[in-house]
C-alpha cells in the first residue's frame, strides 16, 4: 500500500515558530526580502512531492501558481527561474539541515520503524552514496570485448 504524503501533512509536523528561529539561527535570510528560507523549504517540498521531473523552470510555475501561494500563504510575489537557482546556489544549507535533524527525531518518537519505510516510504541515507553513482555512471558501462566486433563503450553521463 503505497500512501503519498501531502505537504500539509508533512507540514503539520514542524511547529509555526521552527522556521522562523532557524531562519534567525543559521541567518539564512540574508541579502534576500522575496525568497526567504522558509518559502524556499516550502517551495522544494512542495515541488518535489508534486512533481516528478524537478527543474527551476517547474519551480517557477509551481512558485507563481495560486495554489502555491496559497500554500505558503506568501502572497503574488512573482519569481523567475534564474532567481530561484540563484538562491539556490548562495543559500545557506545548515538551514536545511536543522529541519532535517529536527524531522528525523520527530518522526522516530510518532513512527515506528516499520511504518516509516512501508507506508510514507522514508528513507534516510548518507549522500555519499548519491555522490559515488554519479562518478560511476560519468564513467560509463562497457559492454563486450576489446577485441570483439560487440564492443561498445555506453557514455550515460
């Protein structure tokens, strides 16, 4: 039985006053009146539990869509895609990384193992692992023999 969670639900679990404190805590709103931290977690969650191809093109449609601003309740400022990946790349990733911490520890005392991976189907795992595919699959696969007319060399990059 597989369930999806909503961002609301998935919301509903971290307290008004979390992102606002980590916001101040990691100074994560520095230089920045529109995209502030907590709109920015928002609209990457948001995005990435309603879409499966995540692009900034498809965050800025979801960014400037009623029912996001509905959502963040961030009223009709309106972003281009350039704007969201500048953010991105300047943004202050401890912000980020204190809701993860704080959402583990949550989850551990509401759900019990079992539950986590079987009916919302979280997984927490080390990025290392994401970083060691990339480098593998940028190497590519190779397929037959040197020597062999089969011989390819797959580029998957």
């Amino acid at each position: 039985m597989k369930t999806k969670i909503s961002c609301n639900e998935l919301l509903s679990y971290i307290p008004n006053d979390l992102l606002k404190n980590l916001e101040e805590e990691t100074n994560v709103n520095i230089q920045t009146k529109k995209l502030t931290g907590g709109i920015m977690f928002k609209l990457l969650l948001f995005s990435l539990l309603n879409s499966d191809r995540l692009s900034l093109r498809v965050m800025e449609e979801f960014f400037n869509s009623e029912q996001f601003i509905t959502f963040a309740d961030k009223g009709k400022t309106k972003i281009k895609h350039s704007g969201i990946g500048d953010r991105l790349s300047k943004i202050n990733f401890e912000f980020f990384q204190k809701i993860f911490e704080y959402l583990s520890q949550k989850f551990k005392t509401i759900f019990n193992r079992r539950e986590i991976r079987k009916k919302y189907e979280i997984i927490k795992f080390d990025s290392t692992l994401l970083s060691c595919s990339a480098n593998l699959l940028k190497m590519g696969m190779l397929g037959g023999s040197v020597k062999s007319k089969g011989y390819k060399r797959y580029i998957l990059s």
